[in-house]
C-alpha cells in the first residue's frame, strides 16, 4: 500500500486506540516450558481482536526445529461460520519481500546475479531517468535494503481489480526519476522489489511464481502457499466484510499463505538453510539478510534494515537483533519476527484492516516470553521517565515554527501563541518541550484543549540538522527513523501557478482513487491535496519542490517522497502526469 495513505490508516487507528487493561498474571515455568507465552499471548490476542474488532487472527510460535505452538482465533469467514485455524490462507502482504529477497541471494550462491552490480547488469531492460549523475548505481543490494532511490510506488495500476503482470512496471518507469541517490536515504519501495522479482525471473528463466515454487515452496513443504495475482482469503473491516483487490505488484506484497507455512520458512532459517537432505540456501546468505546494512549511510537514525529483513521496529530486551517484516494491505496485516541469536521466531497473519498496530504488538510480546521461557532472560523494557514539562526556549519557537514534511504528509506548524501548534491531516495537536531536550505529542480536542493520547505517549521527538536539512527525528522505543522535514519556500514555477485548481484523473481504473484534488499555493509552497472516500475525516496535503519550470517532485525525506508531478502535452491539450496517472484540470 502507498506508504502515505498507510500512514493516514495507522493514523485513524492511534486516535481511536483504547486504553490498555491489566495483563493476566501467572508464574513462569521451567526453563522450555511455553505454557504462560501460551496462555498469554492467547489472552493478548483476545484482547487485541475485541478491542480493535478483528475478526481473524492466527499465530505459530517457532523455537529452532519445533514448532510449539499454533492456534487460530476468531473467524477466517464470518458470514459461513468457518473458524480461524493455523491452516487458514491469508493475505501475507510484505512478508513477500524477504522471500523474494531470499531467491535473489539464492541467484547470487549460483553465480547468476551479482547483488553489488547494477541491476541493469541481470535486467537489462531497466532504465529509470536520474537527476543524480554522479551518485551509485541501483544495485540488488539497495533494492533490499530500501536504499535504491527508486520511487516507492509507481502508482497506476497499483492496486486494482484486474492487474497487469507486475513485469510492465519495467517498461512503465522508463520516463520516472529516481526519487533520491541511491544508499542515502531509507525510501521503502515495492517497485524495486517488482523490479527485483523481474531480475530473478530474467536470470533464472523462469516465471517468478514457478521460481518460488520450485525453489522454495515444495522443497520446504509450504504447500499453501503461492504468489499469486488474485486474492483467495476473505477480509473484513470491523468484522464487515470488504472487497478485495489486488496489488500488481506481485514479488512486493501478494504471499499469499498460512503460519504453518511460514513456520517451515523460519525452521530453515534456524537451519542454516538446511531442510531434509537439501541446502535450500547458504548459511552465509541467511546471515547477511540479518545484518544491518545501513549503518554507514547518511540518513540512517538507527532504522535498520538487513536484505529483506527490517533490523529495528521491534525490540525484545535482552534477546540480541530482532529480524522482522510486516506485511500490511489496506484489508488485512501480519507480523513474522525472528531473534537470530535464539532461533526463536513467531508468524501472525489476520484478515482484518484494523489490525496494523495489534499484529506486531502481540509478535514482540511472543518473542519476549518465548525468550524468558527458553534461557530465562527476563528484562523488561525501561519504563519511559518523561522528565517534566517546560515552556519552549526561544530557539525551539524559532526552528520549529513554518511548513513541515512529515509522515502523514504537510503539517503547518505555528509558535505565535509562545507554544508549539500543528496543523495536519485535519486534526491540530500540540508538540510539548520536556526538561530533557525531548517533545512529545498531545491531541487538541476541538482544535483547542491539547490532552495527552496513550498512542502518542511512547513518540518522542526532536529536531537535528544533517546534510544542510532541518529534520524531526521521532523516536519510539529504540527506533529513531525521520519524523519530518522543514520546508522552505522555493517559488512556485509560473508554468504551475497556471494550473491551480481543481483536478480530475483521466481514464480512471477499478483500484481505490482520490474522490477530490486540488493543486494550490499556500505560504509560498506548490501543495496537493487529496481526500479519499476510505478515510473520511483526514485530508492528505503534500508540498512539491520544484525542479524544473515544468516538473516539480514531492517534498521531504523518506518513503513516498521524491516522486515526480510534470505538465505533459496530450493530444486534448496540457495536463499533469504523477506516477503514471494523467491529470486533467476541471473547467
């Protein structure tokens, strides 16, 4: 899914949250005993589906060879009556990433595709415009590692009824740009990993989804599981059932399988890659997809990612690296975690929207009693001390004051009351210095009186500069990762100041679509604006940069930002083109 129209979904879900209940209390068994992680997370998963109605969930606990536990909650088909069990298909969504991740390695071991040369060297049909001469090439390596500069979606045709084979993105992206240089900055992106799952079919010669499985799915006997362009699996949004649509870009994000499944993929890992009688994959190859490989790079914050693996976002104290991906769609989400050092892992697949936040909740507490249960490591994360509040210093009224980039698009920020107000989404909150150099985040209910929000309180914030920009970092828990960027008006190039106003896209296709947008000026920045019939009270607002008297890019740091809005001439005369979409003003 578009990482800010994801944003926007995760974003309802904070505001909505309800306030936690005590957790069960029970005494930890002998060192192996899993019975309280049993008994736990099934208490955690019962809570998380009431609260947050979710209609299906199923989970499989994995410690190296064994798997210890598996369980299903809730139902895989509401209206039948059909109960959730290990067995159930769902949408895996971006798990697809470390399996394809895990065939590009397995090329490389074969001496088929070299993960540090272009990838114009395994796919030679690939080309993409650049404004960065001078920067790396686009490499495996980075498309693993979601350091490509590629843009992160190429949007028409995404997500839809009907897809084309995601192998027409190759040719799509031709007149796109990247988006930044390559190994600068974290920018999650599905077209690269479509145009790496086109690399392993183009040096393995053979259809991606038979690749799969051939070298994966029957050799580890996920028989459940495939790659598929047409969703199987039902999906609900408060435990009403909702269309499905498929996302073209297959090798990214359609895994379709079970935990039974992923727990044989886990079990390999374990292994060294070894299943049965066969090296599946080297060990060495496994050993790089979890290691950081981000370290060194300019915009890193401590997000850190392996190849395929995300290396941060979830912490188990105590239990070493904690390897991890989710797989999140507009309709349903999952989880599957793993703690190298331990050769514990856990897979949570649900069939429901409103489960983004629940899946990798219940995931880190499973690893962090699993890992008590096995070695008897029990550290509990440090409860946060929030150090008090204060007034804010002149400096902070200075640097925090103007037009942000931030996760969940353009934020207005104003400091003329002697606080700290932002405006974005729709919604107005207040950021609120502490005595330790530290802002966090309060809701203002009516516009007017900020309260403290439970989904907010683990956000932490502040402002460095790196690279000549200005920058929030947000920090929750260990994770640091770019908040936001300030923005500074640049001029808006006259060929776009003739074409504000209200837009329309021509020839819209089947997949869910903006019903409103409006190209506008405001403080001095070139801004878009988009509301969407799925998110009725949130407005999505994006600043462009310009780049050229007839392209600008949209701006700020990050996922889905860098991607290209130009005036392009048509046969009915100028419109605009974005990510594939032409764009036709109304009269």
């Amino acid at each position: 899914m578009p990482g800010r129209i994801l944003c926007l979904f995760v974003f309802i879900g904070f505001l909505l949250a309800a306030c936690a209940t005590p957790a069960p209390v029970a005494d930890v068994g002998a060192p192996g005993d899993f019975r309280h992680t049993q008994e736990y997370i099934s208490w955690l998963v019962d809570r998380e589906m009431s609260k947050n109605d979710i209609t299906g969930v199923s989970i499989a606990l994995v410690d190296d060879q064994t798997v210890i536990w598996q369980k299903g909650f809730g139902y895989a088909d509401l209206e039948a009556g059909i109960p959730a069990t290990p067995e159930t298909v769902y949408r895996a969504g971006s798990i697809a990433k470390v399996f394809t991740a895990a065939a590009a390695m397995q090329l490389a071991e074969q001496g088929k595709l070299d993960i540090d040369r272009p990838l114009a060297v395994a796919l030679p049909e690939f080309s993409i415009k650049t404004r960065f001469p001078t920067a790396d090439p686009v490499t495996p390596r980075n498309i693993m590692c979601h350091h490509s500069g590629l843009p992160s979606n190429f949007l028409r045709g995404l997500y839809v009824r009907e897809p084309d084979r995601f192998e027409t993105v190759v040719e799509s992206i031709r007149e796109e740009y990247l988006a930044f240089p390559p190994n600068y900055v974290f920018s999650y992106s599905n077209l690269g990993m479509a145009l790496l799952g086109a690399a392993v079919e183009k040096v393995s010669g053979e259809r991606f989804n038979r690749y799969m499985e051939g070298h994966f799915f029957q050799p580890l006997g996920m028989t459940q599981s495939s790659f598929a362009s047409r969703p199987i699996a039902k999906a609900y949004d408060h435990n009403k059932a909702i269309e499905v649509f498929s996302l073209r870009d297959v090798p990214a994000a359609n895994l379709l399988s079970n935990v039974v499944d992923l727990s044989q993929f886990l079990k390999m890992q374990f292994a060294d890659g070894v299943v049965g009688s066969q090296q599946i994959m080297s060990p060495a190859s496994l050993h790089e997809m979890v290691r950081i490989q981000n370290k060194a790079f300019p915009m890193t914050f401590q997000q850190y990612v392996g190849l395929g693996w995300m290396m941060s976002g979830i912490d188990v104290p105590g239990g070493g690296p904690v390897a991890s991906h989710g797989g999140s769609l507009p309709d349903s989400h999952g989880m599957m975690a793993i703690l190298p050092e331990h050769k514990l892992g856990v897979v949570v697949l649900s069939n429901s929207a409103t489960s983004h936040v629940a899946v990798s909740k219940i995931a880190s507490e499973a690893l962090r009693l699993m890992l008590e249960a096995k070695t008897g490591i029990r550290q509990e994360a440090p409860a946060p001390t929030l150090s008090a509040e204060r007034d804010p210093t002149a400096e902070e009224l200075r640097q925090f004051d103007g037009d942000f980039d931030t996760m969940v698009g353009l934020a207005r920020i104003s400091t003329a009351s002697g606080q700290i107000d932002a405006d974005a989404v729709g919604h107005h909150f207040r950021l609120v210095p502490h005595e330790n150099g530290l802002l966090t985040i309060k809701y203002k209910v009516l516009g007017m009186m900020p309260v403290r929000v439970g989904a907010f309180e683990d956000i932490h914030l502040s402002m460095t500069r790196v690279d000549g920009r200005q920058i929030i970092v947000g920090r929750i828990g260990n994770e640091s990762l770019i908040f936001g960027e300030k923005l500074k008006p640049v001029g808006i190039p006259k060929s776009f100041q003739q074409r504000l106003g209200q837009y329309e896209i021509v020839d819209r296709i089947d997949g869910p679509a903006p019903d409103s947008l409006l190209l506008r000026e405001d403080h001095g920045l070139l801004v878009g604006e988009a509301h969407f019939p799925e998110v009725p009270d949130v407005l999505l607002r994006i600043a462009f940069r310009p780049v050229s008297d007839h392209e600008v890019v949209t701006a700020g740091l990050g996922t889905s930002r860098g991607d290209t809005l130009r005036v392009i001439d048509t046969e009915n005369g100028d419109m605009l083109g974005f990510s594939g979409f032409q764009l036709r003003k109304k009269n």
